[in-house]
C-alpha cells in the first residue's frame, strides 16, 4: 500500500489582520488510522503553530464541535479517515461567525451578531 502524504488545502483567514482570506496547502505523512482532525492538528504542531481550529472533541462522532467543510460537504473531522495520497479542501463550516480560519462561533449565525 502507497505511504504517499495527504494534500490539506486549509483556509486561512484572520479578521483582525488579514485583508482577504486565502487557502495555504499542507502535505501530512499518512499513517493507518490516520483522521482528519488529528492531520489538522499535524498541521499546527509540525508545520503552522497559527493554524486556528475547534481541536476539542469527543472522538467518537457525537459533539459536532469539528464538524468543517470538507469538499464542499460539512463533515466532522474526527471520524474522517484519511487515504494515502488524498487531496481534501478544509474550510470553516458555513453559517456560523468566523473567528479565525477553521475556527467558527457555533453561538453566532450569520446575520444574527450583534
């Protein structure tokens, strides 16, 4: 079976700071087992300490509090296993308040901030 490192093109967008957002891509070393949230958090512990994301969840599907878009489709990211040599787009999920990258305010729909 091919080792071959999955594609994360993650997006990247800092309110305070940035202009525009922007999408940055990472390659992960894949692993048996390996899930999307802990390739995220590969990503902000090997490659990008800046990468902001909901890294608390129960690990077993229940909470919801990683679900992201993957592909265009909410998902969450911790029961998404990873196949060597994919390429995924990760985006913040849509209809809640950005707070920085893949980070959302799941307290605040869009529209309904203050």
């Amino acid at each position: 079976m091919s080792n071959a490192p999955v594609t994360l093109i993650i997006f990247r967008y800092d309110p305070g700071i940035d202009s525009a957002p922007r999408y940055e891509k990472y390659d992960v070393p894949w692993r048996e087992g390996l899930l999307l949230l802990s390739a995220l958090k590969y990503v902000r512990e090997n490659l990008d300490e800046t990468l902001a994301f909901r890294d608390y969840c129960c690990g077993c599907s229940w909470c919801a509090s990683c679900i992201m878009m993957v592909d265009g489709k909410g998902i969450q990211t911790c029961s998404r296993p990873l196949k060597p040599g994919e390429s995924l787009t990760v985006e913040p999920m849509r209809g809640f308040s950005l707070i920085k990258d893949l980070a959302v305010d799941f307290g605040v729909k869009w529209g309904n901030a203050p």
